[in-house]
C-alpha cells in the first residue's frame, strides 16, 4: 500500500511544477490534507481500508473540468497499476481561481485609496487560498481580495489582524467605494 502514497507524494510536483497550474509565475500547490486508515486500538491489523484526501489549488484561468479530470486521471492510472487495491477516486469540492484584470477600476481605485491611507502602492501577490472571491468570479462579478492578512494562518495565535490595520483597511475600502461611486471625499 505504501507504494500508492509513494506514486501519489511522485505526482504532486509534477501538478506543481506544471507551468498550466501556474498562476502570474507562482506555483500551484497540492497539500495532503488528511490521511486516515487503521485502527488505534489495533495497529498490528492492516487497515481494511484507507483514505487519502488531496488539497489540488486550481488556478484562474484553468477550467474545473479539465483539472478534474487531471486529478481522476492520477486515480485511474492508480487503480491500473494496483488493480488489487480497490483504489477509488471522488472529487467532492471544486472551487476555481479568481482573477481580475490588472486593469479594472476597482484596481486602480484600491491602489490609490491604499497609496492615500498606507503611504505607497499596495504590494500584490496570488492568493492560493479560497474565498468568495472564487464564488462571486464564476458568476461574472469582478472581485479582488485585499487587507492586511495574507490569509496564510500564524501558526501559534491562529487568524488574527492588528486593529490598526484593521482600520486603515477599513479606511481604503471606504475612499475606493467613494471613488467608484463617485462621491466625493
């Protein structure tokens, strides 16, 4: 059984290290997310069962299907080599990258109302991450994710904000609503 997990641990960089998965030149990420098999009260016995549960990030721009169908082709070739195994794939949660044009207002407005509030042009990145920006994107709305968490969880206090940040975010989603509305400030 071991040498599944090995084939599987062997395919996540190639997924990551495919330029398709890539996102504005940053890398697509796989995590196993939970491995779950055995008995605790028994681990002399071999499980009669094991299940493996990847985290596949999906970049904007790379259609659901096909990334589903990429991931169930690493299952089906699995299950071809290990006939014995049982091996079986479901793909339960899909949720596609967002993206927005670099040129929408909406950008430019969060730009200046962030030079205006932090003193310079605010830094960008690729969120990797799931929020409803991914939601709202699939259904034609423009969305951006912006504040002063990168979203990645500290890994002692948890999700936690400075309130000063909090409130100078506060103050640029204000200025650029105002903007794009056209009241004046």
């Amino acid at each position: 059984m071991h040498e599944l997990l090995e084939e599987v641990l062997e395919w996540i960089p190639a997924w990551e290290g495919d330029p398709e998965n890539a996102c504005d030149g940053v890398p697509a990420i796989v995590n196993v997310g939970a491995l779950s098999g055995g008995f605790p009260w028994r681990v002399s016995r071999t499980p009669h069962r094991t299940d493996l549960f990847l985290d596949v990030r999906v970049p904007p721009g790379k259609p659901m299907a096909r990334a589903r169908a990429e991931v169930l082709e690493l299952v089906r070739s699995l299950a071809r080599r290990h006939p014995d195994y049982g091996v079986e794939g479901e793909v339960y949660v899909t949720a596609p990258g967002a993206a927005i044009d670099p040129s929408h207002p909406l950008i430019g407005a969060l730009e200046r109302a962030h030079a205006e509030v932090f003193g310079a042009v605010p830094e960008r990145a690729v969120t990797r991450w799931y929020s409803d920006a991914s939601a709202l994107s699939a259904v034609g709305i423009p969305t951006v994710n912006y504040g002063t968490s990168t979203g990645l969880l500290d890994t002692t206090d948890g999700e936690n904000l400075e309130i000063e940040g909090l409130v100078r975010t506060a103050r640029v989603y204000a200025l650029a609503a105002m903007e794009l509305c056209g009241v004046a400030g």
